[in-house]
C-alpha cells in the first residue's frame, strides 16, 4: 500500500542553519499530492506546503519542497532556522480514491532549533 | 469561518469502560476523516466518510470502535470496552473532496489506565 518514510525522527540544530528535513514516499498512483504539516505542541498539525506538480518548487513561511517523482522524494528546506520553527513535521501523501482524498502521514520529525 | 470541533479534549478511563468522541466538521466539507495519534506517532487514519457513507474504515478495530455521521455531518467515534493500547490522541479532520487540504480539529486526548 501506500507509504512515506522520514528517516529523521529527530533534528536538533542552532538558529540561523539551514534546515532539510527528509520524506520520501511509495505510491501506486502516478498523480499523488505530497504535503508537509506542522504541529507544535498542544496543537492540531497545520498544512505548511503542498505540491502536486513534478520538479517545481513551492514555498510557504520561508519553507520550500520540490516534488521529484523520479526519486519519490519531497524533502522540506529552510535556508536559515528561526526558534520558532521548533516543531513536528510530518510529510503526507494524497490519493484519490472512491473520489475523496486521504491522507497517509509519515512518522513526523521533531524539530529543535536552539539558540 | 468556525474550524472543526470536537469535544471532549480530554477524557481518562479505566480500561473496560466505553467512551464517544464527537466532531462538528467545517461547514460544506463533505468528507470527514477520523484519526489516531499515539503519544510521539504520526496520525493513523482510522475511517473517513463522504457525506454520510462510509468510504474507508479498513483500519478501524471493529470489535471495540465504531463511527457514524447519520446526516453527512457531525461526526460520533465511540470506544467499547478501551483498551491501555488506545492511549492515543483522536483527530477529526474534515475537507471538500474537490480540494486536497485537510483541516484539523484540536484533538481529544484520551487516556487509559
């Protein structure tokens, strides 16, 4: 079935670095979107950045993924770390079926920035 | 625009005992997608509905969990007889099947000891 992986399950940095955060995902769909959501503490995750489109960048609060379907891959990247940043990520993966989206979740990295 | 509701935010029980969940979706969403979270896990879809039938509750327990949306609306998740394995925090989600954004609800953690 339908599967994304994210390797890291923690990253620990110092503001002002940059930051990728890994997903990659296995379909048997050719169009699926691919979804980055944030979730700090006590929260509900929030949608960050979405992308449908192959090999074209998409960018939202500093944060941009490309899609690469020849690598099945959408790794998030912030060229410089802010405190605030300091949350979990998880990357979902979306298919049609039945003529509804569903969203499968990979199993989040937690981010940390430290001063 | 309201966002999704649920209620309660936190319920504690013993194992054995049942207990509902309940969600309002966004007004016009269609679908509606109930969700596990186990403390330090990604969400796990547990069942979604399109209006009142459900699409896909493979991944639901079916011996102890059920869920309804009688009117294609609010939203009932209810345990039976819980288990210490359903510690987990419960999220609704609801969206409109033409858009792919999910929207959250705050969650319901649940607790049982």
């Amino acid at each position: 079935g339908d599967s994304v992986t994210q390797t890291e399950g923690l990253v620990t940095l110092t503001e002002g670095l940059p930051v990728m955060l890994n997903c990659t995902y296995q379909t048997i769909y050719s169009n699926p979107f691919l979804f980055w959501y944030v979730q700090h503490l006590n929260e509900s995750p929030r949608l960050l950045l979405k992308s449908f489109t192959d090999n074209k960048r998409t960018e939202h609060q500093g944060f941009h993924a490309t899609l690469h379907k020849s690598s099945s891959s959408f790794h998030l990247q912030k060229s410089s770390a802010q405190l605030s940043d300091s949350a979990l990520y998880y990357c979902a993966l979306s298919a049609a079926s039945s003529g509804s989206w569903q969203l499968i979740f990979g199993s989040g990295t937690q981010l940390t920035v430290m001063p | 625009e309201a966002g999704v509701t649920q209620s309660p935010r936190y319920a504690v029980l013993q194992e054995g005992q049942a207990v509902s969940f309940w969600c309002d979706p966004i007004s016009g969403h269609d679908t509606l997608y109930w969700y596990q979270q186990p403390r330090d896990q990604g969400p796990q879809l547990l069942v979604y509905f399109r209006d009142e039938a459900v699409i896909d509750n493979s991944q639901l327990p079916s011996d102890r969990f059920s869920a309804v949306r009688p009117k294609g609306t609010n939203s009932t998740l209810k345990i039976q007889s819980a288990k210490q394995g359903d510690t987990a925090t419960y999220l609704c989600a609801s969206s409109y099947h033409k858009n792919t954004e999910v929207f959250f609800g705050k969650g319901t953690r649940l607790t049982v000891v």
